[in-house]
C-alpha cells in the first residue's frame, strides 16, 4: 500500500502530540496482538475505528519511517530461543527515526504472563550498527531479568527491517494501535519487500482494546509474526520456523525472496556485508526508526 492512501484515511482523525501520547498511553510493559491484513484493507478498518480515536502527528506528519538493525549470535540464539518458545527468549536492536535521525538501543524480553518488557538507551547514530558502546546496557537488562551469561556471547548484525508507521490511541481504553506498511527486510544475501501487506499491532495494559474487537468482527485473528524472526525465516528458508509457518504460507510468497542487487547501500547498513563482522550467508540482521514513535509505540507483546 503506498502510503497516500493511507495518508488520505487518516486526514478525519484528530491528531495528539507526542509529549501526550506519551502521558497518556506509555506502555513499557504491555500485552500486544498483532494481525497481517492486505494493505488494502487498512481504509476500511480506518473508517470503523471508535469515536474520539486520534493519530500520533509531529511537524504535519502522521507516517513516519522506521529502521531497525537485529544483533544476534553467530548461532541465531535469540532466533532460535523464538523459534523454540523459550521462556528467557530475548531480542536486541537498534532503532533509527528516519524523520528526526535519532536513534535507540533495544533490548526486549519476555514479562510476566507472556507479556513483553522493553528497555531503551539513547544512542548515536553513527553507532547504530555497532553494539560495543551499549554492551553494558544489553548485558545488564539481560541479567535483571534472569538471562544470564550474555557477557560470554558475540552479536552480530542479522537482520534489517524498514517500514513506514502511524500510531492511533483509543482514549476509552487508553490503549495504542501501530500500522506498519510498506515492509521490508535485508539480510546479508537476500531482501523481501511485501507492499501489498499490513501489520496492525494493539498495545494494551490488559484487556482487549476496542480495535482488537473491531478485527475480530471482521474475522482477522491475531497472527504469529515477529518481524525479526519471521523475517529472517522467509529470507532464509532452512531455518526451523514451524512457529510461523502458517503465517510464512499465507503472507510471505517464496518469489519475494531477492538476491540483494543494491551494491550501492552503505556497507554498515547490510548484515553481512564487508563493514559487519559476518560476511556472505554467515551473517544475520535487521532495521526501524523515530522518538515520537518509539516511545509512542514501544513496549511487548504477547508472543
């Protein structure tokens, strides 16, 4: 879906700042649901959302660009500990916002009753590929929440995600709704751009939001996705992925898998390439982007 018309859908809604947002909706810790619908059907669910919903707008702009980098082992531990359904499982990321230019250092592990707990740090953005500044943090988030041994383990760049994001807070319930659009991925070998796809994400405290609801009428359940782990599933296609296949069947055509052919990309900006530690089909990595956003949208989910 390009995003005018999605842009075009959104214009009825009144806007809320970040700074309020943020007050009124900062979910760190959170249940989420996440449904894969055609692009297409985004408007309509748009046109049905309950009254008084508002849309994330900073500087005019209600679509924002994210880039997100994957660290994981030479191994895919973290890959694998999804795959797997481990309780300690664990992902580590940096964040840009392509608007602002910030960027972020991500650790996300698992809470309490199957939620999602994520802990950021500031970071720069010439080190958005290199993980040794934020050792410490990611070791540390590691350790608080019973993952020991980080310490002892390598991370490389694996994977990179890119897409497009608006935010929507439901004030009844005081929860969040993310769209993502426009998706892609980038491994060191290959890349996957599925246009004709969505990712809805509701971020609640608790119980069902009011859009999860909406959905549900409209027979869209929540889908197993990961954009890390399903992504670097449908890129490399030998790993075990039993989890998603399901969704990897349905939403993730084998023909959209592409060598990569961008010889152009900076070389920091592709897991795998000469400036990462890996090279070739050794190396693992992934992308995402802004603050307003970020903080907006951050937190777990329910996976």
């Amino acid at each position: 879906m390009s995003a005018a018309p999605l842009d075009t859908a959104l214009d009825s809604l009144p806007p809320i700042g970040l700074e309020e947002l943020l007050e009124c909706a900062m979910l760190q810790t959170r249940v989420d649901r996440k449904y894969v619908l055609p692009a297409a059907s985004v408007n309509a669910l748009l046109g049905r959302l309950p009254p008084g919903t508002r849309v994330l707008e900073i500087d005019d702009t209600r679509s924002f660009a994210y880039r997100s980098l994957y660290f994981d082992t030479p191994g895919l531990d973290s890959y694998l500990l999804t795959a797997y359904r481990r309780r300690r499982r664990f992902k580590i990321r940096t964040r840009v916002y392509e608007q602002s230019g910030e960027c972020w250092l991500e650790v996300k592990v698992c809470g309490s009753r199957g939620s999602t707990v994520k802990r950021r740090l500031p970071y720069a953005l010439e080190n958005d590929n290199d993980l040794a500044p934020g050792r410490q943090f990611v070791d540390t988030t590691l350790a608080e929440h019973h993952i020991p041994g980080s310490a002892r383990l390598t991370f490389v760049p694996t994977l990179t995600t890119r897409y497009r994001r608006t935010t929507l807070y439901l004030p009844d319930s005081g929860s969040r709704v993310t769209i993502d659009t426009g998706l892609r991925w980038r491994d060191g070998d290959h890349e996957m751009h599925l246009p004709d796809m969505a990712v809805v994400e509701t971020k609640t405290g608790s119980t069902a939001s009011p859009v999860d609801r909406l959905l549900w009428r409209h027979r869209y359940r929540p889908s197993r996705i990961s954009k890390y782990a399903t992504g670097l599933a449908a890129l490399r296609p030998d790993l075990p992925a039993t989890r998603w296949q399901r969704t990897l069947r349905r939403n993730f055509p084998p023909d959209a898998r592409r060598p990569v052919t961008d010889v152009n990309l900076p070389a920091e900006a592709v897991p795998g390439s000469s400036g990462s530690p890996l090279s070739g089909a050794q190396a693992h990595g992934s992308l995402d982007a802004d603050r307003c956003q970020e903080e907006a949208l951050a937190g777990g989910s329910r996976r």
